[in-house]
C-alpha cells in the first residue's frame, strides 16, 4: 500500500480507519507516563467501554513484515502503563510473522495487518468500508503534503465537499480537485 513521503504520516491514516470503524481517537503519537518509563503511543483510541494502545507500523519496502520483537516491546509497554488501557493492538501495512501471531494470541493482544486476521484485516477494512488512502489519487508530493496538512487522509474525504470548497480548503486548484474528486467517485463508487 502505497502512503506516499513523510508528510503522510501512518498513523494520521490509521486513526481515520479506526473513526470510521467506530472509535474515537484520543492521541496520535503521545507521550504516556507508565510506571517505569514514558512511551510514545502511536494512537490512543476508545469505545464506549475501553480504551486502547496501539502500535502502528508502516513498511515502505515490498516484502517486509513484522516480526516477534514488534509483539513483545508492544506488549510490555502496554504491561507498563496497562492501568491506563484495557487493551492493546498492532496496525500494519505488511505480513506478520507466525510468531508474532502466536505471541500475540498468548497475551491476548489484537494484530491487524495485510490479509490478517482473515475476516478483519487491515485489507479488507479498506476494501469493505472503500477506506482507501489519499494517495490512491496519485498525487504529486506538493498535493499529498497539502492534504496531508489538512487531515484529508482518505479518498472518500473528497466526496464529502464540493470542489471548490476542497479547492479553498488545500489551495489546490479548482480544475485540480474537480478531477481529483471525479477520479476518486469512480474508484469509490465503482459499483
């Protein structure tokens, strides 16, 4: 899956996927006091009964995955500030090891990647709820970034609001967002 350079952050996207599946989004990359140490938390996110902690990772190379030592540092810095959270996850763009899996299966932690778990994973939240990136729309760097700013991460965002309005918004042209839009309907609404 393609997220583009820097200025589109993974876990800005993430937390989008998860709003749309219903949780509210607390913190992006916030630093929480545990009883040992203070952790960076990709995203804290809540329902109406718990809150969570979840790791989010980006593999930008074909063929990566994520390995045991994801799951482990996950789960003890969730065991550190557990207190605070009910429970802990691991977002990902690439495979995860069989390892991995089983450990996380072991200490009840939520894995969601590539094509797993088979029924939820990240693949088919994007297929299913048509979540897909921004990025989707080729954009160059200089629009990606002004999206980005913007927290329109996702190319259903763009059926939301007029072109023009889109266009006041990134500073992008209006001829520019009308196709963007039109091309981004037709990816969503292809049905």
């Amino acid at each position: 899956m393609k997220l583009g350079p820097n200025g589109f952050a993974f876990e800005n996207y993430v937390g989008k996927l998860l709003e749309h599946y219903g949780l509210q989004i607390q913190g992006i990359r916030s630093k929480v006091k545990g009883k040992c140490s203070t952790h960076e938390i990709d995203l804290i996110a809540s329902s109406k009964e718990k809150r969570y902690m979840i790791e989010c990772k980006h593999n930008s190379t074909r063929g990566g995955f994520i390995g045991l030592k994801v799951a482990l540092y996950t789960h003890a810095r969730f065991l550190d500030i557990s207190p605070k959270f009910d429970g802990e996850a691991i977002v990902c763009n690439a495979k995860v090891s069989q390892n991995a899996k089983k450990y996380a299966k072991c200490v009840d932690q939520q894995i969601f990647s590539w094509r797993y778990p088979p029924n939820k994973s990240l693949e088919k939240i994007i297929e299913d709820y048509k979540l897909y990136p921004i990025t989707i729309l080729n954009l160059t760097s200089e629009e990606l970034h002004k999206f980005s700013i913007h927290n329109l991460l996702i190319a259903k965002d763009l059926l939301k609001q007029k072109p023009n309005t889109l266009s006041k918004i990134t500073g992008i042209s209006e001829r520019r967002m009308y196709n963007l839009s039109k091309l981004a309907h037709q990816i969503i609404i292809k049905e």
